[in-house]
C-alpha cells in the first residue's frame, strides 16, 4: 500500500469515527453526567476497523484499553481483546521466521512444539515447547515485516500531526510531535528481543526481595532479535481467578507485595514496567506471580526520580500547591502557560484527591488528570509523569483483580518512609560520595584562577552581560519591517493627497473623464495602501510559544 493509500484509510478511519467518545474524552468522571448513552456495537466497531489498520494501531489499542480515564467502559470491554486475542500468522510464516533465526528447523531445535499458539498481540505470539533438555519453554515470535511496517505508520502519523499543526495549535501545546517520538522509540525497541531478554534478567535479579514475585528466565542459546526463548509460566490470568481460589486463598499479602515491588523498580532502580495490565500477570499453581512481556520498560534519571517521588508525597498528604510547583519545575511552560490557572485547578483537584474516601480513586488516573490540566493551562509535564502514571493505573487494575479491597494509595502511604529510607541510603554509597568529593575537589582547585579572571575584567571593565531573551537579529528585523511599513504609508498618504490636488487642475491628458496623472497617483496609492493591509494581516501572526523547561 503506498504512502497515500494509507494516510487515505487512516484519515477514513479518523473521520468515520470522529464523534467517538475515544476522541472526546469519554472517561472522564466529569464529562459523563452530561453524556449520551455508549453504543456497545458502535465500540465493537470501533476495535474491528482499529485493527484492520494493523499491529501500531492494535498496539494503540492496547493502550487505550487500559486508559478508563480516557475511555469509557463499553469501549475498553471491546478494546480488552486486543491484548492476548489478535488473529494469529500462518503457522508456517512463524516456521519460517524460527528456522531463519535460530539456524536450524523446528524438530531440531525443539523436542516438542505446539502449533496452537498459548496467545496472540499486535506484534508476535507466543507458542508453547520443549528443549531437547525437558525444559519447558515459551517461544515468542515476531510477525515478519514488523518494522518497515511500524516505520511507514510513523511517518503517515507523523503528516497527520503537522497537518494538524498548520490549523490548529492543539498538536503543538500537548507535545503530539514529541509523543509520536516517544511512543515510535518505546515500539521499537520492544521489537528488539535482546532487549526484551536483558530485562527479563534485569527484573529477576531487582525482584529477589519478593520471592513470590518472579519473571520467566531467557534461554540465550535460542533467543535473537526477533525470537525470544524463555521458561513457560504456567498458570491463569489475574482477571480469570476463580471465586472459589479467592475463598480459599488470601491474596492480599500477595497484591501488596506486587505494588511495594514495582514502587520499588521505579523509585529506587528507576525502571518502569509500563506495560502491566492484567493480561501479562499469571498467577500460578503455587499462588505465586509471574510477570510476563517486558519489552517495554522506561528508564528514569536519579533527579527525575526524586522529583517523582515529591510529586507522589505531597500528593498522598494532599498538599496541592507544592504539587503545582514541583510539576511546573518538571515540566515545559509554553509562552502562554497560565500559572494561576494551573496552581488553582491542581490545589482543588489535589484537596478532592486526598479527602476522597473512595478507596477505588487511582492515584495513576490522578497523575494522567494531571497531565490533562497542564496541556490546558500551558504546561508540558514531562513524558516519565504520563509513563508513570499509566503504569500505575494498569497496576492498579491488576491489584484489585486480587484482592477487590486493596487500594493503590494505602501501598503507597505505607512503602513511602521505606523509599525515602532507600533513597537516602542510596545517596550516601561510595560512588556517589566518590563523585561528589571529586566534584568539590575540581571546584576548590579552579575556584581562585575563576575569581582572579572576574575580578580582572571587571577592573578592566569588560564585564558583559548576554540575555538570551533579547535576540538582536530579530530585533533589528522587527525594527526594518516597522519603518518600512512607515515609509509605505507615508508615501501612498503623499500620492493620494498630491492626486487630489491634481484632480483640479486643467489637463489635457484624461482618463475617465479624470486628470490621467492624479488618476495613476491615485491607483498607485491604493495599490501600496493594500499590499500594507494583505501585508500586515499576513505576516503580523502570534509569535511561536516557547518552551522554557527549569533545570532539574
């Protein structure tokens, strides 16, 4: 399909469902009470054409359907299949890409393997096996064609969002162009297997605190870029437990060690697990976790990390206006960014939050809200707040799927003094002393030649202030265009009153029954008077915003 094709069916598929409420904000808590009734057939419709575009958009999908914030609930009924139901390839496709992988055909490499696949996503399936060895395995496999694919829908997304550009700011003031780019690298690299497998290692080395708590082993002899070997967890789904496991079985201690270990991840070892919803937590035989498909995980500097877990603090104890100040120092502020406006709406919504009694309030959808409230005020939060934020939404689905009591905000009031312990402890390690010590030592050795030189130049007075603001090139052109603009004015001003004093002297040179000289004076005159106005109307638009972001 050429490049025109498709952005001819994307743009079909926009406009066919430009009234849904995917597009306008459906789940949100405050738009509902106003709202028409869902469609459910206008939402499974809604899932069938958005995977007829193929594996980005069922990955979008995917995404959606774990965004009740956004979507309402008939629409994430029918977007949920996306996450384990998509069709799977022909299983001799998937032959084929194993065997050209790994080197050798399927009854070599496996002693055992299953042609049914155990589940199917957007970008591979995974099929059940046995190595030579007895060891069970589960191997995924990416469909082919993947990545020139995905590389061809960024581009048609990346058109549409410049043409969104030229007649609406919207794209530019919630960051679009700067999302595509996230969400196009975090695709990628989930496409890359090594990668998927480095955090598999990763993760089971960072969960050996919670011993019930586990992540499958990558099998390196039988894992490329393109399939990924790995110890089969057996087991059910959170969602599928039965009433009568929940009856027999205490599953509480259980939800509470899954969230204080992935507050752990995120806050002391700075990796986000953004892809947590239900469908990639098992829950085995022995009443254990095994948490499955980690290609996409985010990775959050030390100093972002902090500045999160600021944010988390003073939102658990409701103090709003240090919320709005620590978001706005980790944000992006555009020209317009409206502070007050910004400072009003998070304080309230920060005061709702904290003395909501409802235990069910997600402190994820509160951290999206967020993000909401700084794209309408001007302020672009930064991409780890919303990858935060919708981690802990879908941990949040995954908690209460085993335990219907348990409440995200208690995990966190109780873990918090145990992160800051951590993160102090952290602080204070020999590298990091290391560090700082050599860093003060370089300050004490180059401190006297720095204040020798300032001292000079200010004697010599050469001291010289630059103020990145004032930009004299821009300034000088500004200054040009307004006396040009004078000059015309004052020119066409002159013609037209010289045309009409003309107009009473006797010519013999008529036009129209005018004085031809007046006549042309004046047509001049009007000529330059419009060439001004188009001018002006033209070229005088609203500056570009500019992003000014503080200094973590």
């Amino acid at each position: 399909m050429s490049d025109t094709s498709r952005l001819a069916t994307i743009t079909a598929f926009l406009i066919k469902h430009r009234n849904s409420p995917v597009f306008h904000g459906g789940g949100d808590p405050d738009s509902v009470t106003t709202a028409e009734p869902v469609d459910t057939a206008a939402a499974e419709q809604f899932t069938t054409d958005l995977e007829a575009l193929g594996p980005t958009f069922v990955k979008i999908g995917q995404m959606l359907s774990t965004r009740p914030d956004l979507v309402p609930p008939e629409y994430i009924t029918a977007l949920v299949r996306l996450q384990d139901k998509v069709a799977p390839a022909d299983l001799e496709v998937i032959e084929a890409q194993i065997a050209s992988e790994l080197g050798a055909p399927l009854k070599h490499l496996f002693a055992e393997f299953d042609p049914v696949p155990l589940g199917t996503a957007s970008f591979a399936q995974v099929h059940a096996a046995v190595l030579p060895s007895g060891r069970k395995v589960a191997v995924k496999v990416q469909r082919p064609g993947l990545v020139a694919a995905i590389e061809a829908d960024m581009a048609t997304l990346g058109s549409l969002i410049a043409s969104l550009g030229m007649v609406s700011g919207v794209g530019k003031r919630l960051g679009f162009g700067e999302w595509l780019a996230e969400f196009r690298a975090t695709m990628l690299a989930e496409l890359d297997y090594l990668q998927e497998a480095n955090n598999l290692e990763t993760f089971r080395t960072r969960l050996e605190p919670y011993p019930r708590i586990s992540v499958p082993a990558p099998v390196w002899d039988y894992t490329t870029r393109l399939v990924l070997t790995m110890d089969r967890a057996e087991g059910i789904r959170v969602t599928q437990i039965p009433d009568v496991l929940r009856t027999e079985a205490d599953l509480s201690p259980l939800a509470g060690d899954l969230g204080r270990a992935y507050l752990d991840q995120i806050f002391m070892h700075g990796l986000i697990h953004a892809d947590p919803h239900p469908g990639n937590v098992v829950l085995t035989a022995d009443q254990d976790l095994v948490l499955l498909d980690l290609g996409m995980v985010g990775h959050v500097p030390p100093r972002m990390r902090d500045q999160l877990l600021k944010l988390i603090l003073a939102t658990t104890e409701g103090r709003g206006e240090q919320v709005s100040e620590t978001l706005m120092h980790m944000g992006t502020r555009l020209e317009d960014f409206d502070e007050p406006r910004f400072t009003r709406e998070t304080s309230r919504m920060v005061a709702r939050f904290s003395n909501s009694s409802v235990r069910t309030d997600s402190e994820g959808s509160f951290l999206l809200q967020l993000v909401r409230i700084g794209g309408d005020c001007g302020l672009r939060p930064p991409a780890e707040l919303t990858l935060l934020g919708k981690t802990l939404l879908n941990l949040e689905a995954v908690l209460l799927a085993l335990d219907a009591n348990m409440s995200m905000r208690d995990v966190l009031k109780d873990h918090l003094p145990e992160l800051f312990r951590a993160r102090t402890r952290s602080s204070l390690d020999l590298g990091r002393l290391a560090t700082d010590a050599l860093e003060m030592q370089e300050l004490v050795r180059e401190a006297p030649q720095r204040l020798s030189v300032l001292l000079r130049t200010l004697a010599d007075n050469r001291f010289k202030v630059n103020i990145a603001g004032l930009e004299e090139s821009h300034l000088i052109e500004s200054m040009q265009k307004i006396a040009n603009r004078i000059t015309v004015g004052i020119i066409a001003a002159a013609m037209i009153v010289g045309a009409a004093l003309i107009m009473d002297v006797p010519s013999t040179r008529q036009l129209f029954g005018y004085p031809a000289l007046a006549l042309v004076m004046f047509l001049i005159a009007a000529g330059l008077g419009g060439a001004l106005v188009i001018s002006i109307l033209a070229g005088d638009r609203k500056s570009k915003p500019r992003a000014e972001k503080d200094p973590l």
